[in-house]
C-alpha cells in the first residue's frame, strides 16, 4: 500500500512549482538562445552584402546544443557545420567521379573540387582548435582559407562557357557556413584580442 503523505496536496504543488521552474528555465534558456542566434545573424547580415540572414538562423537553430550555448559555442557549431558540409561534399564529389557520364573536362573540375574540399576540412579541424584556444586571427585565417575552396570549385567550372557546376549547392552553402564563423571571429576578437 502506498503512503498516502507522498501524494499530498503540498508535495503535489510542490512538485508542481518545481517542474514550472524547469520549464520556465529551460523555455527562457531557449529563447535567449534563439535571441542570441537571431542577434548574430542579424549583426552579422548588416556587416557583409552577401552574408544570408535566413540561412544563418536556420542553419544555427537545427543543431540541438545551439538552443543552449553562448556566442564561442555559436562559433564552433558553426566550424563544426562547415566540417560537415566538406566531409559530405566529398562523399559527393566521389560518387559523381564514379559515373562514367563525364567528359574529361568535368572529372578534372570535379577531382580540384575534391582536393579543394580535403584541404578545408583539414583547415577547419585547425581553424576550430586555433578558435578553441581563442587564437582568433589564426582562425580567421584558416576559415577564409576554406571559404575559399566553395569558390574556386565554382570558378573552375566556370572555365568552360555553359558549364554548370554540379555542386553550386554545396559551394554555396560551405561559403555561407565560413562567413557566419568569420563574423562569430570578428566579434569575439574585439571583445577578447589575442
């Protein structure tokens, strides 16, 4: 038989205030999260005219821990987003090299992009562990370096009048991703200089 005191009316309310507390917490953590995103997005779009305030938002707010991090920790989800987008960029870049449809021109477009998107990975594990330590020019450096990657693929299939480059999605979006941690960078660089 259960003791009838642990469902009393005052350790029923109790337990009620408490669980209010944590999701009052939890809903405000969350918001002033979202503020958080939403001001670095919006402080980052006036600082740059092609810097994508939607993209931005949206890209920070579906990673889970974004919800409950500071500006450092928007910084390197958004290194450990431009990660992602190399590493599956290359997984890409291999599939189409093994279609056999490809004019020789395309394959060495494609086999550049590849090396390109090796190197920015390699250059975002370190731009994240130089902004880790907060070496922040460092940093800078090496993610304009892996910036760089999304537009030189373009450009190279763009050597050929008419040639449209398979990966203007991902290029786009790798570009993207690099400008939100720049203007993370820039910012925290002011407030903390190495």
């Amino acid at each position: 038989m259960q003791d009838p005191s642990l469902f009393s009316p005052a350790s029923c309310c109790c337990l009620f205030c408490l669980l209010a507390l944590l999701a009052t917490t939890h809903l405000t953590m969350s918001v002033k999260t979202m503020d958080i995103i939403n001001l670095t997005c919006e402080k980052c779009s006036r600082e740059s005219p092609v810097f994508n305030c939607t993209f931005c938002s949206e890209s920070l707010q579906a990673v889970p821990v974004s919800h409950f991090t500071n500006l450092q920790g928007l910084g390197i989800i958004s290194m450990e987003l431009a990660l992602l987008n190399a590493s599956t960029t290359i997984s890409s870049i291999e599939k189409m090299l093994r279609n056999g449809s490809l004019d020789p021109f395309q394959l060495g477009c494609l086999r550049d992009c590849k090396d390109l998107y090796l190197d920015a990975s390699k250059t975002l594990v370190d731009a994240t562990g130089a902004f880790m330590v907060g070496h922040y020019g460092i940093a800078n450096m090496q993610v304009n370096a892996a910036m760089e990657a999304a537009t030189t693929c373009e450009d190279g299939f763009e050597e050929r009048e008419g040639e449209a480059c398979p990966l203007t999605r991902e290029n786009y979006d790798l570009f993207q991703l690099c400008d939100i941690a720049l203007c993370i960078i820039r910012s925290l660089s002011l407030s903390f200089p190495s």
